[in-house]
DNA sequence: GAAACGTGGCC
DNA sequence: TGGCCAAGTTT
C-alpha cells in the first residue's frame, strides 16, 4: 500500500517555492553566494544532522585553516579531528579527509560535477550529493534532508516515519517529482535552498508559522490542523545506560591523552585512558606509573542519541621517579599541557572535564 | 534494513 | 528535567 495519499493540485510547486526563497529565504549563510563547489561541500558535511548555528563558527575556522581542498588533502589527520572536535559525528571528520584526498588524487583536485560521481565520495550520499550538484553546477537533483522530509510530509499529507525506508523511498519519488523544469542555475539554486529555507525557518517542528507559508492554502496538515501529527515521531526506543572510569593522570600542568581507535564512539579523537571499573583504573594507574592514591574527581553524565553515558573520573599523580612518561600504554598516548588542549581532537565532555581541572588547579 | 554514530538547543 | 531531534551516511 502507498504511504501517498491524493497528491493536492500543486503543480506550481517550485515555483511558489522558488518566488518565496527569493524574497524571503536567506542569503546571507557562510557558505552560500559561491559557486565554490570545495565550500559547499565543507557546509554541506558540516550540516548533516547539525544546525546552521552550531556549524558556522566550525565552518568559519576550518576555511580558514583549510582554504581549498589541496590544503586539506595535504593535513594530517590529527589536524582535521582536531579542527572537527566538538562538532560530532567524527566519522565525517574521517571520510572528509579521505573525500578531499580523492578529490586530489582522482579528479584532478576539482570535485565532479554530477550526482552519481560526488555520491561516490567517502561521507557524500545521496541527499548531500544533490545538495553539492544544484548548489555549485546548477544540476536538477534533489535533496531529501530532515527539512524536506517535514515540509513533505505537511503540506502533501505523507503518513508515516520518515525514518522508515518505505516512507523515505515516497518521499524521494514524490521530491523528484516536484523538481523545476527548464529551470535556470540560479533558479535551481534558489529552490534547493528554498526547500532548506521553509522547512528551517517557517515550517519548523515545535510552532510552524503557516501564516507566512506560501503553501498554507493547500497544506495537508495546515488545512486539516494536524501540524503536530505530521511527520510521524520518530517510534520510541528505551536508551541504555552505560559507564566509564576515566583517568586524569597529571604530571604538573600536564595530562595524558590517548588515542581512540578509528572506529567506535568519539573514533579517532584523543582521550583520557579508560577502564570499565574502579580496580581495572587503579591498575592502569600503577602500570602508567602513578604511587599516589587515586581520588574522585566530580562524576558527569554524557548523553548521546543512542545511549547514556556515566563517566566517573579519577585524577592521581604520576611518580615520575617511576619514568617520566613512560608510554606504557597499549594505543598511542600524548602528554599534553592543560592549555594546549586546542590543538588536539578530544571529545566535548572530556574536554570540559579537562577545561574545569585547568580553572582549579595550581 | 536497522543500528551506530555527537552535540547542543528547545520546550 | 528530560525527551526529542537537527542541512545523513555508513556498516
């Protein structure tokens, strides 16, 4: 059975779409008014799953460390995580890296132009690799990002969890089939972001503003008022809780970090050395060289999307007559100067443990 | 196709 | 306070 109901006669779609974006859209985002297509492609993963205003000053540093795509190709990999902490999702920090290297080793250091080729591209799947195509070439594709899904499943009426394939697969037919004919590239642009704009800025989840919504006439949930119906929730999931012993291992104004595996939570980022209880942590201690009694520090909680953290942090002192650090650890491990925690990747919750340490020692 | 993957803002 | 989720992709 189709999730589509009767699709209302809005065959001026993107019309009205385009006309509203032009006077009432934004213009005047970071990354937009370029053709740039290394910029676009930097917002557009920065952006996956991360609001405008947590990306921008993200966006605003990286650009200016990294100001093409040759440069980013050419950094070490610390370097990027280092730049991307805070932001989340850390595997786009990774695939970004590996994108801009295939950039510059298989396309010559210029991103391709069509959907197909970008979507090849480590971290560039379907919905951001129109998003880069119609924004920086001007190509008839189209996005389906969590605005969209909204702003279709309001104004045509869509049931459903978006989240669900079968509802998602709808929404790419019916997105398809709104797409401007004979549009110009700026007209394309204007849509592309129009369909960001609405679903951001009018027709947003907690109280959208039909009012100011040039669909509101024949807007399923508007009309019918079942705004907040549409889209279905996301189905209700209980989250686990699970629970950590972090070492703050200090030698004067420094501490040591280690390295996380490449893959997992907070992958590639630098850390403090873990433990799954409180013996296995004072055991770990000892082996790093610490003769001092371990003490607590203030626990904190961590909340991810799928789980909970608990994160019960222990600070000791090395005995550096034991071997100033000595790296006895398994991964590779860092002493770091508290002041000079910029400079690595370290995940937020450990680099706020880190930043009250600094503010209450000494 | 479901689960994994971060963080911060909003109500 | 705590649930919900945002310019999704990968495994």
């Amino acid at each position: 059975m189709s999730v589509l109901p009767t699709i209302p006669a809005l065959t001026d779609f993107s019309v009205r779409l385009i006309a509203w974006q032009r006077q009432h859209g934004r213009h005047d985002l970071p990354w937009q008014n370029t053709r740039d297509a290394y910029r676009i492609w930097l917002s557009e993963i920065m952006l996956q799953q991360t609001q405008v205003s947590t990306v921008i000053p993200y966006y605003t540093r990286f650009l200016a460390r990294f100001p093409d795509v040759a440069s980013l190709a050419a950094a070490p990999a610390d370097d990027v995580m280092a730049l991307w902490a805070g932001l989340g999702y850390y595997s786009r920090a990774r695939n970004l890296h590996r994108c801009a290297q295939g950039v510059v080793e298989q396309h010559g250091g210029v991103f391709p132009a069509s959907v197909e080729a970008l979507a090849e591209l480590p971290g560039i799947g379907r919905s951001t690799a129109a998003a880069i195509a119609s924004f920086a070439f001007g190509a008839r594709a189209t996005i389906l990002d969590g605005n969209v899904k909204r702003v279709l499943a309001r104004v045509f009426g869509v049931e459903g969890f978006p989240g669900e394939k079968r509802v998602e697969n709808a929404m790419w037919v019916l997105a398809e089939s709104l797409l401007p004919s004979n549009a110009t590239n700026e007209a394309v642009v204007a849509y592309t972001q129009g369909l960001m704009d609405l679903g951001a800025t009018l027709c947003v989840r907690g109280r959208p503003d039909c009012a100011r919504c040039p669909f509101a006439a024949d807007c399923v949930a508007n009309v019918t008022g079942r705004q907040r119906e549409l889209p279905a929730a996301r189905p209700k999931k209980a989250v686990p809780t699970r629970r950590t012993w972090m070492l703050v291992l200090r030698d004067g104004n420094s501490v040591m970090l280690e390295k996380r595996p490449p893959s997992g939570i907070w992958g590639g980022l630098w850390s403090l050395p873990e433990a799954a209880d409180e013996a296995a942590l004072a055991q770990r201690a000892r082996a790093l060289g610490a003769s001092a009694a371990v003490s607590p520090l203030a626990p904190l909680t961590h909340t991810f999307t799928h789980f909970r953290l608990d994160i019960e942090p222990r600070i000791v002192e090395l005995n550096r007559v034991a071997g100033a650090h000595a790296a006895l650890a398994d991964g590779e491990t860092a002493w770091v100067a508290l002041s000079d925690i910029d400079a690595y990747g370290v995940p937020a919750p450990v680099r706020k443990l880190l930043d009250g340490l600094q503010g209450s020692l000494l």
